[in-house]
C-alpha cells in the first residue's frame, strides 16, 4: 500500500553518520485520487530513507508487515496532485459560470414565450369574441330571409285572395242588384215560383261558399301579422344594443387605416427593441468578457505577488545560508571530539568512510535536484514566452499553468534549500572527523579536502528574477486599472440602455394596448355598419309588409260582413218561401 510519510532522523553519540532513520506515516491510498490520514502517530523504522533530508515528504510503498517496497521523493507527486485540484476548481468556476449563463437565457426566453403565449391568447379572445358575433348576424341573416320568403309567399297568397275576392265582390255585387229586384217584386205581391226559390237558394249557398274561405284566410294573416311584428322586435332589440355600444369614429375605413399604420409602428417598434437588445446583450458579453479578464489578471497578480514574496523569503534565506557558510566552525558543537579520540582508530577510520559514502549519496541527491530545478526553470521561461505572445483568451490558461509550475519550482526549490544545507553539515561533520582522524594518525590537517558550495551565483539569479517579477507586476496593476476604468464606464453605458430597453417596452406595450382597443372599436363600428346596411332596410321592408297586410286584413273583415248579409238574405228567402200561396 502507498503511503505519505515524513523522514525523521534520530542522531547518534557520534553524529549524523550513525543515526536511524523513521517514516512518520501521514496518510495512505485508497483510490487514485483519495487518501486517508493515518490515525494517531505510526512511525516505522526505514533506513533506506536515509538518503532524504530530516522532514522531507516522501511517498513509501509498504508490504503488509510494513516494510519498505519501494520509496521516491513526494514534492513532485504533491505538485501534481496540487495541480489538478487548482485546475478542477478552475473546470468547475467555469462550468458554474456558463450554467448561470444558461439559466439567465432559459429564464429570459421563458419570460419572452410567456409574454407570446398571453398575446396569442389575448388574440385568440378577441378572434372567439369576432366568429362569435359573425355566428350571431349570420343567423340573423338567415331569420331575415326565412322572413323575406314567408313574407313573398303571404304577399302572393294575399294578391290571389284578393283577386278572389275582388271577383266574390262584383258576382255579390250582381246578386245584389238581381236580389233587389227580386225583392220589389216581391213586395209587389209577386209569388216565385219553385225554380226561382230553387235559383235564389243556389246563388246564396255559392256565396256562403265564396264567402267561407275568407275565415281560413283572416286566421293566416293574424298568424303573418305575428310573424311581422315579432321580427319587427327582434331587429329592434338589435338595434339598441348596436346604437348602446361606443364608437370611436364615424368612419369605419378611416378608423381601419389609422389600425394598419398603428400595426406597422407597432411592429417597426418591436424590431427597434430586438435590435437594441441584441446590442445590449453583445455589450453584456463584452462587460462579461472583459470582467473575466480582469478577474483572471487579479488573480495573476495574487500569482505575481506570493512569488515575488517567495522569491524574496528565497532570498532572504540563501543570504543567510551564504552567510553561514562563511561562517567558520559553524556546527562544531554537534561532533563530541572527546568521544572520537577514545574509540579505536579502526572504528574511527570505518565511521570515517561511512560518513564519506553518505556525502557522496547526499551531493548525488542534490545534484539531481539541482538539475531538475533548472529544468523547472526553462520550463518555466518557455511558458513565460508563449503567454507573451499569447492572446488574451489563450494568455489566461497559460497563466493558470505558469502559475502550477512556479508552485512546482518553489516546493522544489525549498526542497533543494533543505538538501544543501543537509550537505553542509555532512561536509562540516565529516572534516572535523577528518581532522581528528588525521591528527591521529599524524597527518597535517591541511592535506584535507573542502568541498565548498558557492550559492552567490544562485543569489543574483534569484534577485534578478525578484526584479524582473515585480517589473511584471507593475506593468500588469497599469493594465489592471485600465480595465477597471473600462469596466466601471461600460457597466454606466449598460445601465442607461438597460432602463432605456425598460421604458421602450413600456411604451410599446401600451401601443399594443391602444392598439387592441382600436381594433375593437372598429369591429363594433363595422357591426354598426352591417346593421345599418342590412338591418334597417329589412325594418322597413317588414314595415311595409305589415301595412299591406293591415289593408287586406280590412279587406277580409268587409267580406265577413257581406257574409253576414248573405245568411240575412237566407233567412228572408225562408221566410217568403214558407208563406202559403
């Protein structure tokens, strides 16, 4: 099982060469990216760390009875680690940010078919409310020419009724004259006879007969009166709720035309307003884009500011090491001279050696390190010349990555601190048993060998890249501000067009308020007209109907009355032909 563990060193009687070497295990694996701390404080014994300096991170492959597989250094491992958590939380900062993207366009659309779907409505409403009403003059329509048709009908029914009883009136007219006649001879002691009696009595039963029709007749007009005057009602009942309802113009057409160009301004309104939003939400994006720029260049600047902190606390510690290292005997206290003069010389030549063999895994170890901080190093100019001639979109990833390996050569960089200073009291620990070794044996201390290391060169280079880091700095806190200016003035322009969008809109829809109500008044008014062209005519038309049959009904009346007469003179021929001779 993997393992993250801390090197600990225990010191011996004699010094660095003869100490044990712990692991302090921290945590373990328990996936690719999950790993679990290690309760309490389990520390095992591991001599192949040895070569690590006292609490460096390594990462410790152990068997099941804990003991060591295989061990690496961790600095590169957590950088790693490190990296892809930095780059996971950028992912997700980014994916977030397009969510709400998305949701403020789902929530704007939504709003905008909302606004569609009352207007379709409002629409359809007033569509029912017109076919409704086209439903209703059209079976208007229909009872006026039903009414027409009845009253055709009546109106030849009546003209042959007439006629028929313009021919019962002059056949009654002739009978009368011969009834006179009859009659004076009558009262002249004259005596009909059984043919005249039986002549008079067919001539009033065929006038009882032409006379009896007129009853049938008198009940169809009463009916046809009905009828007439009943329509008579309807229309008029339509004819106050058409004169009840308000009307805006006296003209229909006029008030039509005045609908068409509301229409059309009100369209060219609605194209004006799309084409000012889009170019709102074009100055949105450009104020999102130039917020996510700045951002991106704030958060470099975090970058620039920890490393120059980093790059002077590097400075401030390779001076002092410089100056320790020139520093004489500046770890003496750490080797007991009493001790070493009393062991063997045998013992001391073999501790000797295996302090030699342990400088010689340390300088290994260090140079190592050295090459690989110098390979961060040109990475690290390499990345610092593509985001130079980078674009603003493409600079901000780069940064982002720069920003990874300048953590990555920090952690590597306080590693290789560590590493050298280590090798310094190595080299230190190792001449003062040297020395002692020498003197021993009777050589002249100054046949020993001194490795020393220069960290001067290592000194200006740090400084000069403090500089050139702070020069960035400043450079970029100019453009900083610039566009923050920039910002603060785009986001007043997109104030002012935002309230501007929100008045427009208003004002559009209370066109399209006005507009609704235009165009039912004009529907009303075109009702109105429809009444006057259809309606009124038929009033009249019904009027005069109603007239004639008034006259033919006085007609009929007149006949019932000579009907009357008739069944009179009925009676007067019984009487006289009843007489005895």
């Amino acid at each position: 099982m993997l393992y993250l563990a801390e090197v600990q060193k225990r010191p011996s009687g004699f010094g660095l060469g003869g100490g044990k070497t712990d692991l302090k295990l921290l945590a373990s694996q328990r996936g690719e990216n999950n790993w679990v701390a290690v309760p309490g404080e389990e520390v095992i014994l591991a001599d192949e760390a040895k070569e690590f300096s006292p609490g460096s991170l390594v990462l410790v492959d152990l068997n099941n009875s804990k003991q060591v597989q295989q061990i690496q250094d961790a600095a590169r491992q957590l950088v790693k680690i490190l990296q892809n958590f930095s780059r996971s939380q950028e992912k997700s900062k980014t994916q977030w940010e397009e969510i709400e993207q998305w949701k403020a366009s789902l929530t704007f659309q939504a709003q905008e078919l909302n606004r569609r779907e009352m207007e379709l409505q409002a629409k359809e409403e007033q569509l029912e409310e017109l076919q409704a009403e086209i439903d209703r003059l059209e079976q208007q329509r229909q009872e006026i020419s039903q009414a027409q048709e009845a009253s055709q009908q009546l109106q030849e029914q009546i003209e042959k009724n007439r006629e028929e009883l313009e021919t019962t009136r002059l056949e009654l007219h002739r009978q009368q004259e011969e009834f006179d006649q009859n009659q004076g001879q009558l009262s002249q002691g004259a005596v009909l006879d059984e043919e005249q009696s039986q002549y008079i009595r067919d001539l009033l039963t065929w006038l009882n007969e032409a006379i009896a029709p007129t009853n049938l007749l008198g009940e169809k007009l009463s009916q046809s009166l009905e009828i007439v005057n009943s329509q008579q009602e309807s229309l008029e009942q339509h004819g106050q709720r058409w004169k009840e309802q308000p009307t805006s113009y006296s003209n229909s057409s006029e008030q039509q035309e005045d609908i068409e160009s509301l229409v059309s301004h009100v369209q060219n309104q609605w194209l004006e307003w799309r084409k000012d939003r889009e170019s709102l939400a074009e100055s949105i994006s450009e104020l999102r884009s130039q917020q996510t720029l700045l951002a991106s260049k704030q958060e470099y600047s975090q970058v620039l500011n920890s490393q120059i902190e980093v790059q002077t606390q590097l400075y401030e510690q390779l001076s002092n090491l410089t100056t320790a290292l020139e520093e004489s005997d500046g770890i003496s206290e750490k080797v007991d001279v009493e001790a070493l003069e009393k062991i063997s010389l045998n013992e001391l030549e073999q501790l000797v050696q295996s302090l030699q063999q342990d400088l010689q895994r340390d300088m290994s170890f260090v140079k190592d390190q050295e090459e690989e901080l110098a390979l961060q190093r040109q990475e690290m100019d390499a990345l610092q010349r593509r985001i130079d001639q980078a674009t603003e979109y493409d600079r901000i990833s780069l940064e982002s990555e720069l920003s990874d390996e300048q953590d990555c050569y920090r952690m590597l960089n306080e590693s290789l601190v560590g590493s050298q200073r280590n090798l310094k009291e190595r080299q230190e620990i190792l001449s003062q048993h040297q020395e002692v070794l020498w003197r021993r044996l009777g050589s002249s201390s100054g046949q020993q060998q001194q490795n020393k290391i220069d960290l001067k060169p290592t000194l200006s280079q740090v400084d000069a890249q403090r500089q050139k880091l702070t020069e960035n700095l400043q450079s970029l806190e100019a453009e900083i501000q610039q566009i923050q200016t920039d910002i603060a003035q785009k986001e007043e322009i997109i104030n002012s067009q935002t309230q501007q969008q929100e008045a427009k809109k208003k004002e559009i829809e209370q066109l399209e308020s006005s507009l609704r109500e235009k165009q039912k008044a004009n529907s009303q008014i075109g009702n109105e007209a429809i009444y006057q062209e259809v309606m009124l005519p038929m009033q009249d038309y019904l009027e005069q109907v109603k007239q004639q049959l008034e006259e033919v009904a006085g007609g009929v009346n007149q006949v019932q009355g000579i009907g009357t007469q008739v069944e009179q003179l009925q009676q007067v021929l019984q009487n006289i032909i009843g007489q005895p001779d």
